[in-house]
C-alpha cells in the first residue's frame, strides 16, 4: 500500500525514479562484470585453460606500474610476483594484460618467438627513434637483424681486437699516473672505456677526446635516467625544465650519430672494417631507419659491457683471491705476449667464467619481451594472443634451485662440470629466443676479455673502505652511485 496522500501523478514520478535508478545500476553492473569478465578473460587464456595466477590490476589506468614503482624496478617487482605465484604470473601494464614466464623449461615454449611487444618499449622511442631495429617485427624486422648479424659474427668480431687494445692500453695508462691513494670513479672509467670501444671499434671515431667522450656520457645518462623514470611515472609537462634537459640530451646524441653517418658516408678508403657499414650500405632502409638503427646500437654497444665492466672489477675487488686466480691465468696463457689475440681466447676459461658469474651475480641485463600472434600453449596454461611474454632474465638467474646461495660470487659455477648439471635455458643473460639474441654479444665478452687482460696483468684493484654499493636495476643495472677503487701497480 503506498500512502494515501500520494496522487496519481506522483505515483506515476517516483515509478519513473525507480525504472531509471534501476537501469543505471544495472549498466554499472554491467560495466563491473565486463571489466572482471576481461581480466579473467585474459589470465584464464580465454578460457582454453586454468587461470594464469598473478596480480588485478591495482589502478585503472596503470594497473601495476605503481606497484612495480613500490617495488624498486621491474625486475624487484618480478622477484616478488614470482615468488608470490611461482615460475608463471601475470599482471597488468597500464591496461595491457603481460604474463611473465620464469622457467627455462617454459622458456623453451617461447624460444622461436622473434617479435617484441612494442608497447612495452614504447617509452624508450623518444630517445632511440621509432624506427628503430627494437620495434621492427616479422620479415622486415628478421631481414634487418640478419643485416647486423654480419657485423657481429664470430670471425667479425675478430677484427675488433686491435682497437680494444688499443682503448684499454689507453685506459691503463691513465690509472698509471694515480699514486696508489688516489680515489677512482670506477663505473665513470668503464663506462667511458666502453665508449671508446664503440666509437673506435663500430664507428671510426678514433677523433674522440676526453671532452667529447664525457660529453657523450653525459647526454647518454641525462636522456636514458628520463627513459628510465617514465617506466614506473607519468611523463614530465611539455614546458617542464624536466623535458627540456631531456630533448637537450636527445638533440645532442643524435646530432652526433647523424656526424658520425656523414663523417662514414665520406669516408671513400674505408681501411677499417667497421659494423656501421653494414647498416649504411643496406639499400632498403630509409635515412631515418639508419639514424634510429645507429644510435641504438650506439647505446647498446656501450652501455651494457660498460656496466658489466664496472660489477665485474668491483667483484673482483670484493675476492681478492680471484683476481689472483684471473692474474695467473693471464701470466700463463699470455706469457710476455702484451696484446691478447683471438687465437687464445678460447684458453682463458676462468677468466670467462669470471665474466659469465658477473653477469648472473650482478643480474647485467634483468629481463626481456616477446608477443605471439597466436595462443601459446606453455604447459598447461594459455596465454591468449598478442598478449607481452615477459622473460625475467634476472629472476631465473637468482633462482636458488638452480644457483645455490645466489648472491654469493663463484665463477667455479660455470666451470665445464658444473654448467653441464644446469638446464640448456638457466643461463641467458643475452636473452635468447628467437633468433633475437642480444646480437652484440660476442662483442661485449670479447671487451670484457679484453679489458681484463690489460688492466689485470698491469693492476691490483682495491675497494675503497666505507662504501656501501648498492645495484639499481633498470633496463641494465647499474651501481646507485659511484663506485670507488684505488690501483697498485704489479
């Protein structure tokens, strides 16, 4: 019975009320059960398997990114997923559903995989240029990479040998004239060694002073610390002092890299084999695809062996007994030969396991990315279509079932009888899947290789008393501040 004072046409008022507030709470529900139903959508893998465990998103528009942020990194915040929900989980890029696997055995579900999920190195276009080799997927992209590949070869990378001597002999000099008390900025040394290495050994630029290679260093770290910053927060205002340091940093980098491609395009002798002709030859790429390309490869050539370098001598400081261990393998296969050749690489077998421990123990480069364009079936999950494949590099090599005691630095782990007891997949620390390896890899140990066998053999590296270093892990980690050593000549 509705109250007597009620007339007709108030009846008929508050019926209409109702019908209305019935139906906007309908379309709210509606829209909830759309939302939900899409995320189990995804994580159940459309539903043609068990749900993938891992995290809803926590913001509608970030979804997890605020929680990689509380995290520390994305790796930090891969560690935590993973040991939450095990070896798969999935959780939420912004709006974009990721699912990250961290297990050599499913790693091999994802070993052909050649295309990247460009939104999720969408960040880094500003610096590296949208054209560029890290966003190219399908046969254009394989095509491209098969062009690099040349470059980067076993028998190509033999012809780098001479400039890396040449820039480490370089390097030993200058720690020669510090007295054994004078403080060294090791990562800024390694870095610039590195640098050197780059320019001189893939681009020529034997031209390089000191001014321009902390020049160089400095835009680089100005630019790619922005990059890094807009992986876990909102990018800067347009008129913010913020974004134009940043578009300072990014107008000089690549005013150098266009230099270096005139300077090359120039050059009609051409004496040194250099791996940027490979790239200015090619006949199908544009001049902004061979900007973009360049400035990648520039980057990546120095910025992940200069960083290994760095993790590598402080290790070595942090174990004195193997750096002996290093000394006295170099004194043996070396003997009074100054110059190491590729011929003897191969002998030097703790000396690369010292490299390969550092790259585990340091966690070098924390993760990589594919995309599907099918379901992909990885055990007895699915993971739906176009959905980023995350690979934690960096969590399998902490795995404490494949690597006792992980954070302990042991080159004995690779020694040839105990990385035969590991799965084909444990140690990636290149990536791997398909065919999209890091293609400078070979390069980069050959450096380290390098490297070592001039400052080692010169050199005792001492860790200044008093540090406390601590690792950030970004797209490749790097010390939170300098690290500073100090050198006694042998």
């Amino acid at each position: 019975m509705f109250p007597s004072h009620l007339s007709v046409n108030d009846l008929g008022v508050f019926a209409v009320v109702m019908v209305f507030g019935l139906i906007v709470v309908l379309l709210f529900m509606f829209d909830f059960v759309s939302t939900v139903s899409l995320v189990k959508k995804f994580r159940r893998g459309a539903s043609k398997g068990p749900t993938i465990p891992g995290e809803q998103p926590s913001d509608p528009e970030m979804g997890n990114l605020g929680d990689m942020g509380n995290a520390g990194s994305l790796h930090e915040y891969l560690m935590l997923l993973h040991e939450k929900y095990g070896t798969i989980a999935g959780f939420w890029w912004g709006k974009k559903y990721v699912v990250s696997l961290a297990s050599p055995e499913y790693w091999k579900e994802a070993q052909p995989l050649f295309d990247r999920p460009p939104d999720l190195f969408k960040l880094f276009e500003p610096l590296i240029g949208k054209k560029s080799i890290q966003y190219a997927n399908g046969p254009e992209g394989r095509k491209r990479r098969q062009l690099m590949d040349r470059s980067f070869s076993h028998e190509a990378v033999k012809d780098y040998y001479e400039h890396f001597v040449r820039v480490a002999k370089e390097t030993a000099d200058n720690f020669a004239k510090c007295s054994p008390e004078e403080h060294i900025p090791l990562d800024k040394s390694m870095i610039t060694m590195a640098v050197k290495a780059i320019a001189v050994a893939g681009m020529g630029r034997i031209f390089m002073d000191e001014k321009e290679i902390d020049k160089l260093a400095t835009m680089y770290n100005e630019a790619w610390e922005e990059m890094e910053a807009r992986l876990t927060g909102p990018p800067p205002a347009a008129d913010s002092e913020r974004e134009k340091n940043f578009q300072k940093a990014r107008a000089g980098l690549h005013g150098l890299v266009k230099d270096i491609i005139k300077r090359r395009q120039q050059d009609d002798e051409k004496a040194e084999k250099l791996f940027i002709d490979s790239i200015l030859d090619c006949d199908f790429m544009d001049e902004e695809e061979i900007c973009d390309d360049v400035i990648s490869f520039l980057i990546g050539g120095f910025h992940t062996t200069g960083n290994m370098m760095t993790w590598c001598l402080y290790f070595l400081t942090k174990h004195p007994e193997v750096q002996e261990k290093v000394f006295d393998e170099l004194d043996k296969v070396l003997g009074d030969e100054e110059d190491i050749k590729p011929q003897v690489v191969s002998e030097l077998t703790y000396t690369r396991q010292v490299i390969d421990e550092t790259l585990r123990a340091a966690v070098v480069a924390p993760w990589g990315a594919r995309v599907y364009e099918y379901d992909l079936q990885v055990d007895e999950f699915v993971i739906p279509k176009e959905t980023p494949i995350l690979l934690p590099f960096g969590v399998v090599l902490q795995d404490p079932n494949l690597w006792p005691e992980p954070k302990r630095f042991d080159p004995d782990r690779f020694s040839p009888e105990n990385i035969k007891q590991l799965p084909s997949l444990a140690y990636q620390p290149f990536g791997f899947a398909g065919k999209r390896k890091c293609p400078g890899w070979r390069f980069s140990i050959a450096e380290g290789l390098v490297f070592l066998s001039i400052l080692i053999r010169r050199f005792k590296f001492h860790l200044v008393e008093g540090q406390e270093v601590k690792p950030v892990h970004r797209l490749v980690t790097a010390p939170a501040e300098e690290i500073w050593v100090t050198v006694t000549k042998r």
